[in-house]
C-alpha cells in the first residue's frame, strides 16, 4: 500500500540512523569508523550515544582525557559486562554479534577488585621472568627464517608471508609450546574473533593446544611463561591457566600482527619516514610509537560499564550503560593532538595499550617483536619497494581493529643467510675477532718497497682481503642490545 508520509529527502542526515536518530556502528554509514567518529565529536563531544549491533545502545568515548578517566576510575567503571543492561534484559543475548568480544570470563581482564590482583598478578609475575635479551635473539632468527622463505623470489606479501607469521612463531616460544607454530594455528588465531561459520572450530582447536600445554607444564615445568604461571603463588586452576594463555597469545598475536602491518606501510608509503630511517633521524622503534599513535592494533575496545550515575565528557552516564574504549579516536583528539601531521616522538602518552588496572601487561614484548622484526627486515631487504599504487591497499575492518588486508613488495632477489647470522652483513665481517679494542690505533706507516711484477691468478681466485674495519665501542654497544 502507498505510504502518504514523506520520508527524508536524499543526503538527509536521517538515512542510516536508528531509533532515537542515533548513528549506528555497523552498516554501510560505519565502513569508514574513523569518520563516523568525528562526526560523532562534531555532534556531541567526546562522549557520543551510538548503536551497536541490533540497535543496543553505547557510549563512545571519543576524547583522549575522558577514555583515560574511564579506565584509570575503577570505582566507577567496570569491565564485568554481567552489570551491562543489554546483557541484563536480554537484548545483548547470547546470539548478540559481538558476543565474543564483550562475554564475561573468569579471567584478569574482566574481573574487579582481590580477584583482580590474585589473577593478573600471576600473568605479570610469570612475564617479569621472560628473558628479554633471549627474546629479542630468538625475534632475530625467527624473522631470518621467514625472510629466507621468500628473499629468492624478489617479491613477497608482507602481511601474509611475514607480519601474521612472526608474532605467532614468538609467542609460541615464550609460552613453551615452539611445535604448535604452524600455518594452522596462525590461521585458527586469526579466525577465532572473526565470527566466521569455522571460529568456534578454531577457538576448540587453539585451546586444545593450550590444555596440552597446561597439563605437560603442571607435570613438568620448564622455563617458560607457563610454567611460571603455574607455579605462581595465587595457585591458578588449570582452566584458570588455559583461558589465561588463550588470553596472552591472541590479544598479543592480533595487535602485534597488526602493528607490524602498520609499520610496514607507513615506512614503504611515506617518504619521510623512510628519509628519516635512512637518514639515521629515526629509529625504528621510534617508527613502532609514531604508528600506536597514528593506528593503534586495537582501533576499540567493547567495553567498560558504569557501575554507578556518573558523567562524563558532559554526558550523563546511568547505571549499568555501557562504553566504548575509543582508543582510535582518543588518540587523534584535537586537544591532544591539533596537528596530526606533526611528529610524536618520544611521547608514549597514546591509549594504543589502554590504561589503568587493564592496561595491556605484555605491551614490551609486542614492541620488541615489532622493533627487531622490522629492523631485521629492511637490513635484508634495504631496497624493499610497494608494488602497487597505495590507493590500492584494502583492510577489513570491524569495531574492535582494522587489519591490512595485503602488503605486496619487490625487490631485488638475494639468496638465503644463516639464521644465526647479523642480517644484511657480508660473511667475510663476520669472522671471529680476538683483538676487539676501544679505539683504533693510527696507521703505521710501511716501507717502501721496488714494485713487483704481477702474479697471474686463475679468474676464480679470490680477490685478496682489505684490511678489516674495526668496530667503536658504541657500535659493538649496538650489536650486543639487539642480541648479537
């Protein structure tokens, strides 16, 4: 039947909104997150209402100031979801999309208060024990050997072949569990939060390496991650011991995936940073923070919930709503940043790692795989070029990331190198030296001799070895930190 009422016009601000007029998080208006964020601030601040999946309402928290008061206030906010009125009346049911991202768990993330400090104080001790400088050496092999499986090739996918594989390779080290490496699980992990038809699949198949692990560890610990975190005094379970590891090696393995992708890029599209790398102006790890900054791995975080009326951002906030950690939007904030071009070295002040009592424990370990994987890489491959226009690079996005989707390179083929070996040195420097001094001592100068007539040498022979530059102190300073 003809409907007499006029609807909105075309471009009407009206077309994609849901009930209460409020924009909608998913759907074709949310393709683009960034912008519909700032839409957002432009229309209600740094705390705008917005509609989940099936019109569930949330908070955003936009602003830099407002995302850190909600996760440094304890008191007020929560991340038990049990307390979130969606969850409470049944809007946010079991069959909800996001119910993956938001279910509550017995794990230190979500819980509150004793149980927190039992839980999460078990995950940080065992972490103090990893050895950093034995990682950082492992990264270096680890990274050797994935470039080794495409340096012949001239060309290679970045994403793929090397950015989705090298977290994976190290925290199936540190963890204790070096054979579950593999393409599948590299697979399963990045499955398991998708919320495919095949993610319950995978999540049974992670976890199945996980239980191993855990009952191999409690009758044999070694020195590893898990074996400290079973042997912690707070007396994990072990499900309590599983759930952590699956806790560790996913939200670890997708940001640092992530993080690496977006250090790639950032180096190969923008001409400054590669200036600046090149130029010795910028060091990598310094690259690693400008890009928490610019794209965090995690874009949001589902979520915080209020614990009691409160405000923020100027918004009134009532028991039981629920809030979005922006941490995308926070770190583009105005206030924070007025000018998103300039440079921000040396400031850690980005939300890429959350904050508070949640704050991400395993941050050092994610940059350490991103600043040594990243540096090995471009030493391999110094001349590593995007082989396609960057207007042509995809990403898949979602609520909580946003993932390069491929990242294709050429270069100029080279053949393999030992893993143990310093990348993208010639062997000849690499010979054993027993005379290692500080300074180098000024030439002497030599006799002079009658010239001799030359000796005829087959072609093959080798040239005759110049005279071996001596390393200074810093640089050999250099070498030992990045685990030589």
């Amino acid at each position: 039947m003809y409907d007499p009422t006029p609807g909105p016009p075309p471009g009407c601000p009206a077309h994609g909104t849901g009930p209460g007029g409020l924009r909608r998080l998913y759907g074709p208006e949310a393709e683009d997150l960034g912008a519909l964020y700032e839409k957002l601030r432009a229309e209600h601040g740094n705390v705008a209402p917005a509609l989940l999946h099936n019109d569930v309402p949330i908070w955003v928290v936009l602003g830099h100031t407002e995302n850190l008061h909600m996760v440094r206030t304890p008191s007020q906010y929560t991340r038990d979801s049990r307390i979130w009125n969606p969850v409470r009346d049944g809007t946010a049911g079991p069959d909800h999309p996001l119910m993956p991202l938001f279910a509550w768990q017995p794990i230190c993330a979500m819980a509150e208060g004793d149980e927190h400090l039992r839980l999460r104080g078990a995950v940080v001790g065992a972490m103090s024990t990893i050895d950093h400088r034995g990682i950082r050496r492992y990264i270096n092999r680890a990274t050797q050997r994935l470039v080794n499986r495409f340096c012949e090739e001239g060309s290679a996918d970045l994403v793929s072949q090397f950015a989705e594989h090298l977290p994976m390779a190290v925290l199936c080290e540190i963890l204790g569990m070096p054979e579950e490496y593999n393409d599948r699980m590299v697979h399963a992990a990045r499955d398991m939060i998708r919320g495919t038809e095949t993610a319950i699949a995978s999540n049974e198949y992670v976890m199945g390496a996980l239980n191993r692990l855990t009952i191999r560890r409690r009758a044999q610990p070694q020195e590893d991650f898990t074996s400290h975190l079973v042997r912690h005094p707070a007396g994990l379970t072990d499900d309590e011991v599983a759930q952590h590891l699956r806790l560790v090696l996913i939200a670890a393995y997708e940001a640092t995936a992530n993080l690496i992708a977006n250090v790639l890029r950032m180096v190969l599209t923008d001409p400054r940073f590669r200036a600046q790398l090149n130029g010795g102006q910028m060091t990598v790890p310094e690259a690693v923070e400008q890009s928490l900054w610019d794209e965090p791995p995690f874009s949001a975080v589902l979520g915080y919930f209020a614990k009691q009326e409160t405000e923020l951002g100027g918004q009134r906030i009532r028991k039981g709503d629920g809030l979005l950690l922006g941490m995308a939007p926070g770190n583009v904030d105005p206030r924070v940043r007025p000018d998103l071009t300039a440079n921000m070295q040396g400031n850690r002040s980005h939300l890429a790692f959350g904050g508070g009592p949640h704050e991400c424990p395993g941050q050092d370990i994610g940059r350490a795989i991103a600043d040594v994987g990243v540096d090995r890489l471009l030493m391999r491959l110094p001349d590593v070029q995007l082989a396609c226009e960057e207007h042509e690079l995809r990403w898949t996005a979602s609520i909580s990331s946003r993932h390069l989707v491929e990242l294709p390179v050429t270069f100029m083929a080279k053949p393999p190198q030992d893993d143990m070996q310093q990348p993208g040195v010639h062997p000849a420097e690499q010979q054993p030296r027993t005379d290692w001094q500080v300074t180098t001592p000024a030439p002497t100068p030599e006799p002079v001799t009658a010239p001799q007539p030359a000796t005829p040498q087959p072609e093959s022979a080798a040239p005759p070895a110049g005279p071996e530059r001596r390393l200074g102190a810093w640089q050999r300073f250099v070498r030992w930190w990045r685990g030589y």
